[in-house]
C-alpha cells in the first residue's frame, strides 16, 4: 500500500482538538466515543496486569511503549469492537491502544501507523490486511469492492446477527459513558430491532467529486487569469477512510435499485459534461416512489443489471446481484423492458410500484410507509432505509401512550418536536384528540401540512418555531399529552430541555440517531429540575443503516414525582391545535 496522508494533520492539533471537547457538555463526537472506549480498554487490562510504568522504574529491563513511525506497518491483534466501528488491539505491554478499522475481535491484522496521541494512549492506523482471522469473520459476506478502502461501511464481514447483537452494545456504553447517573437508572436494553434489507435499503446517496487540482477561491486569480478547469474525469464517490480524499465508486450496493441505477446514470453524464464544472459538486440520489392500482398479478421483468448494461451506464456486474438466479438480493422485484433509465417496478397482489430516481434537490421525492403517503422535496432530510420505516412506526405507534395515571385522564394529545415533514405527527394522529407538530424550518413544516392533507389528517396542525421556544404557543394539559422529540445529532439543547422540564408531559419519546447525545440528554430529564423528572421505562435500538456502526435510539421516559404548579394563563387556545394562532403558514 502507498503512504496515506491521515485525516488529521498532526498529534499536537488533534490533541488539543479532543482536549476541548473534553470541556464540553459531551457532544458524542467521533473522538469523544473512540476516546472512552480506549480508556475502558487500558482500564480493564491495567487491573488485570502490573502497572508497566511502575515496574519499568524498578526494573530498566522492562520497557515502556515507545512511539511507532508513521507508516510502519505493524501487526496488530484486536482485542474489542469500538462503539465507532473500529477494532482496538493492545501494544504488547498493553499500555497503549492500536484503532484498526474494518476489523473484529479475534483478528490479527497487518496495520500502517498513520498518527499517534500520546496523551490518550493510542494511534490510528490503517487496515492492510488480515494475517490470521477471527472465527467472526466471513469475507465473502462482503458485496461492495469497495469495502475496507470507502469511509461508508464497517460490517460487512460480520453476520447480521452479530451486528445487532454489537448495536445493542453501542447504546449499552452510551449509557454508560454519558448518561451521568447511577447505572441502576438504566432499564435492560432491548434487543436491536433489524432492517428488513441489509443491502439495497438506501433511498438516498451523495456521491460527490473535488474540484480541479490547484482550484482554489473564485475562478479567476488576482491576476485576472481563468484558473484551470478539469483536464479529466475526476473520482466520484465517497470519502477515502481516514482521509480528506474522494475514492472512485462505481456502484454501491447498500443503494436501493432505482438509486444504484441513478449514481450510473449520474456518473456517466458527468463524465460526459466535465468540461463545463469549474469546481467539486454534490449528486443528489433519492428515490421516488409512484403507486398504481395493480392491473395484473404479474409484470414482465428483467433483472436490473441486464437493464443497466443495455443503456451501457455499467458493465452488467454490479455487486450485489446473484447471476446465478438473475434477481436482486435485497430481494425486490426489478426493471421491467420499458423502464426509463432509474425507474423500476415492484409487483404485489394489490398495487404495483414504480421507482425513480431524482436529482434535482427542489424536485418532490414521494414515500409509502404501510398506507401513509410522504411527499418531501428531494434534498430535505427524510429517513433513508423505507423498508424498517413500518417496523419502526409501529413501535413508536405501540409504545407513545403511558399506562393510566392516578388522576385517570386519559391521553388525548401529541406534540411532535423536530416534526421535519410530519412523520410522527402523521402516522400517530389516530391515536389523539388533537396532535401539533413544531419545526424550526418553514420548509419542513409546509411539507408537513401538504402530508397531512395527503393523508386526510383532521386533528393536525404545524407551526414553525425555535426549538429554543418550542412549547411557548402551546396550551395542551401536560397531564393529558405526549411529546415525541426526533432532533438533529447533536441533540437537544439546554434551553429546550428546561422548557421541557417545566411543561412536563406524562410521557416523552426521544428519538435519536445519535445514541450518545441521546444519553446524555435523557440524564438530564432523568436527573429533572424544579420538581419535575423522569424515570427510563425502556430503550431499545432499530438498526437504520445494516453495514454500518450507526443505530438509532428509541428511549421512553415517563414523569414522576408530580408536583403543584400554578395555572398559567394564557390566550385561549384553539381546543383542536392547541395554540394561540397568531399567523397562519400555507
């Protein structure tokens, strides 16, 4: 393997850089995650082993770890599976922590140092290959040739049900490492909730490619010349593991069909119009899905890569398809002789589906979840695996109402924080009296409204608004409502936290695609302020992103020690939306 620039420039920067973060209410970054997983694993082996420093200064014959050079390679045996995804093997006297990606418990591995931290006691390196695999390790479960080399997956070597079964691990350490309260206060974590796809589930990519070499600033220099456009079709694709560098990617198979057929399509027309990019862009890949009454109980077919090599957008060996049975194994039925290129159709007793791919990030992407129907514009955030979407729905839809309280009212409304398009707010309104979905984004919340229309929803209603002033409009007894909060990975605020503490709603469900964030958040609705807190009924994982160290996060939370508060008054209230409508958003 050629010498690699690592994605940090150097220990000093880095250092400091996770020193700082150290300071912060924890952000469960990428640093911060790896950092505690290293300390655990050096504070398990230090109690286990004499203390090497200690023994060193008695005895000159033992040694200390000392420094690799960058780019060596070294042999590695991994001892535990990060929360990131990454292997962490010992230094020999096991002071010190190797982070080798794409790698399992059990592996012995040959690695390239790449940089070296030492007052966090461990180096990143790069994989380069297997010397002696673990008895987990089954690379020809792997169907991407990309694998170990794109940044995108970590798993593929490993069985589904060893993922899951790690995911659940994740979520058990985020609690452990940034929940900040006794572990008792912690339920047994449930079992991970699969994909139904493991590959083939993603609706949406953004591959992407840099711009010229020497392309920097504006497009023309001080001196009044053009800088130098593209000379040749540069990679496109998704970034390099461990560095700020774009790998050529042809094809991923963790793309639903009608996206992997797209990114072909998008490549070559790139490459065709190169010439007129005079910098790096983005391609927007997400599917679309048009619904038909079913005419027939079957519709012609091909397989998708007979279809793709005939428009010559691929050479007809995607990985991913079984040549053997000519059929998709996500599973799903395939291209039909008259599909336009990025379009493919799905029989099924009742209805047939047509999937597009779009490009254009204002264009409307349409999305089925059961009976609900979801029309979002393509560059907005939307979940990107439909195929748990109903699994996921329908435990949130089981789970959003509390047992009965002493006082006996019953649940009569929602509150959908972070609505973004109205996913929850849509799919649980049959539960509620009224329901109220709140997003910062007047884009989201306009989309929102057309979904409910869609779904001729009645009792709904949207407002934009300041997660930092969520709840001021709202007039719903807290005694009779639930609050659903879905917020962005850095979760949520201190500021909307206390808001939330003092409306004090029977039951919370915290959605999060950051496990960690959500921990920390849910300590401090746990700990509670000023007479109201909350006690973790359940938590449980469903696995969005197969492949992958990512799991989402679904805590339950109901309040307790319920106190006297004074009635405040407010402008009456709409009694359907709950709020004092002072503008109305079309």
């Amino acid at each position: 393997m050629t010498k690699r620039e690592a994605l940090h420039s150097g220990q000093r920067s880095q250092t400091r850089k996770i020193t700082k973060k150290a300071k912060i209410a924890s952000e469960g970054s990428f640093s911060e995650v790896l950092l505690h997983d290293v300390r655990k694993l050096l504070a398990n082996r230090s109690s286990a082993t004499p203390n090497t420093e200690s023994q060193a200064e008695e005895d000159p014959e033992v040694s200390v770890y000392t420094p690799r050079e960058r780019f060596t390679e070294i042999e590695v045996r991994i001892a535990e599976l990060s929360s990131t995804g990454d292997g962490l093997g010992l230094s020999e006297n096991s002071d010190h922590v190797y982070v080798v990606p794409f790698t399992l418990p059990g592996d012995v591995v040959q690695a390239k140092v790449v940089n070296y931290f030492a007052s966090d006691h461990y180096t990143l390196t790069d994989f380069v290959k297997v010397l002696q695999p673990s008895g987990r390790r089954d690379d020809t479960r792997v169907k991407c040739q990309y694998f170990s080399r794109c940044s995108g997956c970590q798993f593929q070597m490993l069985s589904y049900d060893d993922q899951l079964t790690h995911k659940r691990t994740i979520i058990e350490s985020a609690y452990k490492n940034f929940f900040n309260l006794p572990s008792e206060l912690v339920p047994e974590i449930g079992a991970t909730i699969g994909s139904p796809l493991q590959y083939g589930y993603r609706t949406k990519l953004t591959p992407h490619f840099d711009g010229p070499p020497g392309r920097h600033g504006r497009g023309t220099r001080k001196d009044g010349t053009e800088r130098q456009g593209f000379t040749e079709v540069p990679p496109i694709g998704f970034m390099l593991k461990g560095m700020r560098r774009t790998i050529d990617i042809e094809d991923c198979p963790i793309g639903t069909d009608a996206v992997r057929l797209g990114m072909a399509r998008e490549r070559a027309r790139v490459a065709n119009e190169i010439s007129t990019f005079k910098r790096g862009a983005t391609i927007l890949l997400r599917e679309s899905t048009t619904r038909n009454p079913q005419k027939s109980a079957e519709i012609s077919q091909i397989p998708l890569v007979e279809e793709a090599a005939k428009t010559g957008l691929i050479d007809g060996n995607i990985n991913g398809i079984d040549e053997t049975s000519k059929t998709d194994l996500s599973g799903k039925d395939l291209v039909p002789p008259n599909a336009e290129p990025g379009e493919i159709s799905a029989a099924s007793t009742d209805r047939n589906e047509q999937k597009s791919c779009i490009t254009d990030s204002n264009a409307i992407a349409t999305e089925y979840i059961d009976s609900f129907v979801f029309h979002n514009t393509a560059g907005s955030f939307f979940q990107n695996n439909n195929s748990i979407l109903p699994r996921f729905t329908a435990y949130i839809r089981d789970h959003i109402i509390p047992p009965s309280s002493p006082s006996g009212k019953p649940i009569r409304y929602l509150i959908d924080a972070y609505c973004g398009s109205g996913l929850f707010t849509v799919t649980l309104s049959s539960l509620f009296y009224a329901s109220i979905g709140i997003d910062i984004s007047p884009a989201s919340i306009a989309s929102a409204h057309q979904n409910a229309k869609a779904n001729n929803i009645a009792n709904a209603t949207f407002m934009a608004a300041d997660a930092s002033a969520l709840f001021a409009e709202v007039t719903y007894p807290p005694e009779e409502t639930v609050v659903v909060i879905d917020p962005p990975r850095k979760g949520c605020d201190d500021n909307f936290l206390r808001q939330l503490l003092r409306f004090g709603p029977r039951r919370v469900v915290y959605v999060s695609c950051n496990v960690h964030t959500q921990a920390r958040d849910v300590g401090v609705l746990v700990e509670g302020k000023d007479g109201c807190r909350y006690s973790l009924a359940s938590l449980r994982g469903f696995d969005f992103f197969p492949q992958t160290s990512h799991v989402e996060g679904v805590a339950i939370l109901d309040r307790v020690d319920e106190i006297e508060k004074e009635e405040i008054i407010r402008g009456a209230p709409d009694e359907v939306s709950g709020v004092k409508v002072t503008e109305s958003i079309v």
